[in-house]
C-alpha cells in the first residue's frame, strides 16, 4: 500500500455462520473511517471448507476499503485468532481492531476507539457491547453516553477492540491454547498484557450491538454462560497466581452456605433468586476451575442466527422481519 498514513486492520474471524458475517459486514459498508488512517479489513475463516469466502468476496465488491480473505484450518478460538495476529503481523499493520461476526457495529465506531486510542496514546482501546435479543437492543442503548467518557481497564474482551501492533510485538502476545475451546481467551491475554505494564482504556461511544436469537436467551443458555464465567475467572486467578487453593475453596464454601441461607427467600423476591442461583453455582465453577477450563458447550455449539436485521440506530425497535 502506497499510503503512509497509519494502517489500521478491522479483523474478523468466522466460522460456519456466512449469514450473520453478512450483516456484520453491511454494517461496515456504511461505518465512518479516520480520516488520518488507511483502513483495510481482513475476514478470517475457521472453515477449512471455506464457507465464508463467497460471503466475502461479495461484500468486497462493494467495501469502501481493500479486503483479504484467509483461512485458518486449525480450529478454535485461539488458534484464529492467533492466525490473525501472525497475518497482522506479516502485513505490518500498525493497529488491529477484532469485531465478532455476531456483532453490528455502529457508524463511529472505528473513529472512536481510534481518536481515544491516539489522543490518550495507550496500547488498546475497547468499546461497549449492547445487547441485542432479536435485533432490539437492550434498553439501555436509549441512554445517552457523554463525550469523553473513557475508563482505564485491567483486561479486555475482543469483540470491541482496537490493539496497537507495538504491544502484541513487544510483549510477543498470542492467545493460550489452554483456552482454544473454552472461551475468556481474550481476557486471560489482556491480563497477562496488563500484568507486563500495557495500558488499557475503554470507550464507552465505541459501541456494537450483539444481536443474539431464541437459543441463546433461554435460561439454560445463561445459567451456562454464568458457569461458564466462573471457572474461566478461577482458572486465570490459578495461573496468576492471584489466589490459592485455600482462597478459592473458602470462597466456594461461603457461596454455598449463602445459597442455603437464601433459599427459603427465594419465592418471594426476584432479585434474591438470581442471587441464590449464583451462589449454587459458584461452589461447582470455582472447584471446577481449579482443573483448568475444559471445553465449554456455549463455545463449541455453532449455530446460524435465523434472524439477522441490520441494526445501526440506537434507538430503532425493530419488529422481525424489519431490517434496516
């Protein structure tokens, strides 16, 4: 590229879900970009069928900015996203920014974690995730966020994000396989980038909507997520050595008494309910965790959206079927 302005790579990888890749990728087609930066895009494919690549190449047609394809046949979360961070590297990208295909992003999206980025001159940059069950973002999309409104942060997820190449070459950063079919392998990397002296901030005007369907809004779905979320917390806490085995079955130990003590409560208030439910749970994933993660059945599950609006308004309610 004869460009010297600053090259910043929009990576997402996919895998088996051409439909909602699409509808990530119309939301790009209509995404402001940083004026002072040359913006490419880079779809990575966890497919060794290649399922994504007609998707692309379609959208490529029309995208305001350069697309590559690629493939990763080694599957898992760690494994593509480390793919993307050796492509990154390869093409001297000076700024990564990840977006899962799950996810619309908002037409100022790149702008903002950009400018913060630049202006506070960190290592990374993250933005909020709205919540989007059908297509309808959650209600509290309808609050305003003020200017400016940054936060310094301790980890990151990467379904909002913008990395600077200078840190993941510095710090030589990839993703632990340990975590390839588990999920929270973007947070156990963070950390460990926070622990080595990284600066991290959030955005909260970065925003992308998670649009989610039926399926993954059962109770079954979140109570597994929750699960899910405690033993990936204890088992970075075990590998940092943040506590010990004493702490976390004390911890478990508490939960559980608490559970019992709430029980006999839980009929008659909502919120002690929730609260009792993860005192269940808590005692299971934190015994659990101190095993390592395992293979979470919320990660390895891929299933295609059946309903993919376009969704960029904040404030647009959408009944199914609307797009935008």
């Amino acid at each position: 590229m004869n460009d010297n302005r600053p090259s910043i790579l929009i990576t997402i990888p996919t895998c088996l879900r051409p439909r909602m890749l699409a509808r990530c990728l119309e939301s790009m087609a209509v995404m402001e970009l940083p004026p002072t930066a040359a913006v490419s895009l880079l779809v990575a494919d966890n497919d060794a069928k290649e399922s994504a690549r007609t998707t692309v190449a379609r959208f490529a047609k029309v995208a305001p900015f350069p697309v590559a394809y690629t493939v990763a046949v080694d599957r898992g979360l760690c494994r593509i996203r480390n793919h993307i961070f050796d492509y990154a590297a390869e093409h001297r990208a000076d700024y990564i920014a990840t977006c899962d295909d799950d996810n619309v992003v908002t037409p100022n999206w790149l702008n903002e974690l950009y400018g913060v980025l630049t202006e506070q001159q960190t290592d990374t940059c993250s933005g909020v995730v709205i919540e989007a069950p059908n297509g309808i973002p959650a209600k509290r999309a309808k609050r305003a966020q003020p200017p400016g409104n940054i936060k310094w942060e301790k980890s990151h997820s990467t379904s909002n994000l913008l990395i600077s190449s200078k840190i993941y070459e510095k710090l030589g950063l990839r993703f632990d396989l340990r975590f390839n079919f588990s999920g929270a392998e973007d947070i156990e990397l963070f950390d460990r980038a926070y622990q080595a002296g990284a600066r991290l901030i959030r955005n909260r005007n970065a925003v992308v909507y998670h649009i989610t369907n039926e399926s993954r809004q059962s109770m079954k779905y979140r109570i597994a997520r929750i699960y899910s979320g405690y033993v990936q917390s204890t088992y970075i806490s075990r590998l940092r050595n943040k506590k010990s085995v004493a702490a976390i079955l004390l911890s478990a130990l508490s939960n559980l008494i608490g559970g019992i003590i709430t029980l006999p409560l839980c009929p008659f208030h909502v919120a002690m309910r929730k609260r009792c439910l993860k005192s269940w749970i808590k005692p299971v994933a934190y015994i659990r965790g101190l095993f390592g993660c395992g293979r979470s059945k919320t990660y390895i599950d891929i299933a295609e959206d059946k309903y993919c609006p376009l969704i960029l308004d904040p404030d647009a309610r959408h009944a199914p079927g609307g797009g935008k």
